[in-house]
C-alpha cells in the first residue's frame, strides 16, 4: 500500500483516541467474556471474582447462563455494574482496605464445601491483588497497607511486588483455587501483566505458585521495604509458603485468558490501518522506568522521522506494559504520563510526532486520570504558560503538567484492564 501525504485526511489526535478507545472496547468483558464460557455442571455453579473488571465481567456471565447461578465478587470503588444473581461488592485501590479483607473471607466462605458435580467459576481481572488483602496469620491488615503503599513508590517491578503480595497472603498464591477442591474451577482472567503470566494475574488466587517465601524476603531487602519482625520470621521460615505446582487441590483447574493486552494492541492497529497508517507493535510487555522508557521511544520516534526506520511515515508506534515510576518528589506519579513527559522532553521540537499514554482502566496512578496526549506545540504552549516541564518531571508532577495545558484523558471507570497503552504518531513531512 503507498501512503503519500496528500493521501492523509485524519485529525491526529482523534486517531490517537480513537485507537486507544479500541484498545480498551477490545477487552471489554461483553466482548470477551460469553465464548470462554463453560459447560454448565451437574451440579451448582458459583462464581467468585476480583478486579476492576470483575462486576462487568459477573454481568455479562449472568446474561449468557441458562442454568442455576450465584456467588459474589468484589472490584474497585465506582467499577461496579448491576448484577440480580451474584453479589457485587466494593473495595479501595491500589492500597488495600477492611472491605476487601471482609470480601476475601467471603470468597473463601462460597466455595467451601463444594462437591465434585460443582463448578466454581473464578473472574480475575487487574487490581484484584488489592481488592482481595486477606492477611496472613498473623500479619495485620495495617501492615498489608504500610507495605504496599512502600512498594508502590519503590520502582519494583509489577511481578516483584506480586511475589510479595501472594506470601502475606490467605487467599492469593493458589490458596483460592486450593479452597474450591474437590469441585471444578475455571478461571476466565482479563490479563493486565507483562507476559500475561497467571501467577500475576492478580496474584493468582488461584493457580499454583514457583515463587518462594525466600524470593518474597529477597524482593522486600532489594527495595528496603520494611516488615514487622514476626512477619520477616514467618518468611525466613517458609511458613507462608503458597500453593505449589502438582498440588492435587489444583488437579481439576483450568485456566482461560479472556483478554490480553496485545489483542488490546492489535485492535488499534486495525484503527491505525484504516486511515492508512502503518502500525508497528512494538512489545505488549514493555517494563522500566518510566521515564526512562519515555526518553527510548523518543530516540525511535526520531529515527523514524528523520530516517524512516525501522518503518517509514505515516506510522504508529504501539506498545504496552507495565512500566513502574519511582516516586521521589510531591507529585502523585502516573506512569503513563510521566512517560509521556519524558518523552515529550526528550523528543524536543519535532513538528510532526503526537502521542497518547493511558492506562486501559481509566486510571493512571493515584489519579482519576486515563493519561494525556502530546503534540507537537505542547512545549510551546508550556513556555506560554510559564509551566516548567523537566521541574515537573523531576517532581513526578506529570498529572498536573497535562491538567494545566488542558490535555489530560479522563474515560472514567473502563470496567476493564489490560494494562498501559502507548500510541506515537508519527507523520511525514508535508510535501512543500
């Protein structure tokens, strides 16, 4: 296909949004969820579940199951969606709070006792890590809370923190799906990880484990994220050791990726190539600093505007991941926009390069954001408007830097997750 400029009639920016709408409709649980469903048991059938996505993801199970149906679920603040035969219940994000525990303890409760002829079916989605913190015995829930707001801030990787997160746990690790034995379990998950790796998956309530309660230790000294000493004990001693492969409990479970962030990323291509745009996907696993990140996909975007490699204008640049931001000024963080900051900075004046970062659930960082878009005037009109860019970086203030210039994206809640988007377009120089 020749792509000749005179050819292009699109407004950049709406492309930009137009591809991350498509990425995030993709992963939608309405889309997702019916095909991935099972046979109906002779049994009772119960489903439980986690995440942002988890209430949508209930709904659209109830509307396409004939048989007897109920169980509960839980998912952030504002996620929740109607549903008549499962129960639908609320709790903070990312910092773990009391409804949680009460949810978590509840989950445990409706899949006990279960017999061979049941199902349990199990809905994971991102942030069901935090929306289920069932302590271990004898952790407090205030400790849970401390160690996550730490780890959070830390720039540990998202994987890292889960080990963490799965051996001061009841109910993550496998515990759940142990918990459902003898009964059939399926799992229809939303993946909002690098790798889209089970055991990550909100910490894999319930699939078996490979990590230790040594490598949750190793994660807690590599950040200095303090623990009270009876826990750092329990670790030391493997006394929270988490489900592990070839337990029998687990013998009857079946695990269904419903949504991935690459099929995400593979709808906005879709967007891209409809208006003639070439799209690249570059990885749906991109991990790092932020920042550091950013200022990478400058350079390529630079390459690809100055030389056309590795693929020449018009083109979008794609990508997903979970970066991580290490919080060290006042600012609230954001990975996405603080990315989108460093690279802006990084690129410097390039006119014909725009880009988008969001976080597919409507929420980027602490705050009720998606994330932002850049153009190619934005350090301008920075400048006009007395902002400080590389001061804001600096200060992780990047949520307020796009706030000021009026190019923040605000979906709301999604009612999904598969993680961060990044969208570069880039375009040719207009013919003369």
């Amino acid at each position: 296909m020749t792509h000749e400029p005179s050819a292009l009639r699109f407004d950049p920016v709406r492309l930009l949004r137009e591809a991350f709408a498509a990425a995030v409709d993709a992963a939608r649980p309405a889309r997702c969820v019916p095909a991935a469903l099972p046979a109906a048991p002779a049994g009772r059938t119960v489903v439980v579940g986690a995440g942002k996505a988890a209430a949508a993801m209930a709904q659209a199970v109830e509307q396409h199951w004939t048989g007897e149906l109920g169980g509960v679920v839980v998912t952030a603040r504002g996620h929740a969606v109607e549903c008549r035969r499962i129960d639908v219940l609320e709790s903070a994000h990312p910092v773990p709070a009391a409804e949680g525990r009460r949810a978590a303890e509840l989950l445990l409760e409706r899949v006990r006792g279960l017999g061979p002829d049941d199902l349990v079916l199990c809905l994971v989605s991102g942030g069901a890590s935090a929306l289920l913190p069932l302590p271990a015995d004898g952790l407090a829930l205030e400790d849970k809370q401390a160690v996550t707001r730490a780890l959070l801030r830390s720039g540990a990787r998202i994987a890292e923190i889960n080990t963490v997160r799965r051996h001061l746990s009841r109910i993550k690790g496998g515990r759940l799906g142990a918990a459902c034995h003898p009964a059939r379990l399926v799992t229809l998950a939303i993946s909002d990880v690098p790798g889209d790796d089970p055991v990550d998956i909100g910490s894999g309530p319930t699939v078996a484990d490979r990590t230790t309660c040594a490598d949750a230790l190793a994660v807690l000294d590599r950040y200095g994220i303090p623990v009270p000493a009876p826990a750092r004990a329990a670790l030391q001693r493997g006394d929270w050791e988490s489900v592990k492969p070839g337990d029998p409990r687990l013998a009857r479970s079946e695990y269904r990726l419903v949504a991935t962030p690459r099929a995400a990323l593979e709808a906005a291509a879709r967007v891209a190539e409809a208006q003639r745009v070439r799209p690249l996907i570059l990885s749906d696993r991109l991990e790092g600093e932020a920042r550091d990140v950013g200022r990478s996909m400058a350079t390529l975007a630079r390459q690809v505007f100055e030389r056309g490699e590795p693929v020449r204008a018009p083109c979008l640049l794609l990508s997903g991941g979970e970066t991580t931001v290490t919080v060290r000024g006042e600012g609230c963080g954001g990975r996405n926009v603080e990315f989108l900051l460093a690279f802006g900075l990084a690129l410097g004046d390039c006119p014909e390069v725009y880009a988008l970062a969001g976080d597919t659930d409507g929420v980027d960082g602490m705050a009720e954001v998606a994330g932002a878009v850049w153009r190619p005037d934005t350090l301008a009109r920075a400048a006009a408007a007395g902002l400080d860019p590389a001061g804001r970086l600096s200060r992780n203030d990047a949520h307020a830097f796009f706030a000021d210039l009026g190019d923040t994206i605000v979906t709301g809640p999604t009612l999904t997750n598969v993680n961060d988007f990044r969208a570069v377009l880039v375009l040719p120089v207009p013919a003369a």
